[in-house]
C-alpha cells in the first residue's frame, strides 16, 4: 500500500511523520457516500466523482482515545482531501 500521509492527529491511525497506519482507507465523495470504515464493501458502491479535493471524505478517521481535541482546534468541517484518512 502507498504511504497516506494525514495531519489529524486526533485519529486513532495518525503516526510518526504524519503517516496513516490503517490497513485499509475509505474515502468518499462525502458523508452520505458510504458508511463502510475501511472499504470492504467499496467495489459494490457507485463511483462518486468530484471537481475538487475538499469534497471528498475520510470515512477511515477514528477519533484516539488518547487524543483531546480542544475546541479551538476544530476545523468546522468534516470534508478532507482525498489523502487523508
């Protein structure tokens, strides 16, 4: 698998140099696009183009149990680009 690099330190896979350490990535064309974490069910879903980055969605992002995200860090919105996870 290629590297993903993702700056979301919040997220249960984010690791050393920004690297996403899950097995497997699930990105969409937004929220309401697919539900399935990881992509296991991604070859039945329908193919979801978009005309820009911000328009796609990291279904794999798993908020740490470790991690605290402080109001004041939180982005607003839950689109990210199609390298994120």
């Amino acid at each position: 698998m290629p590297e993903v690099k993702c700056t979301v330190s919040n997220c249960e896979y984010w690791g050393v140099s920004n690297v996403c350490t899950a097995d497997q990535i699930l990105i969409t064309a937004g929220p309401t696009a697919g539900k399935d974490k990881h992509g296991s069910g991604a070859e039945r879903m329908n193919d979801t183009p978009v005309a820009i980055s911000e328009h796609t969605y990291c279904w794999t992002m798993t908020p740490s149990e470790l991690a605290e995200l402080e109001e004041e860090d939180y982005v607003g919105d839950t689109t990210y680009t199609a390298g994120s996870a």
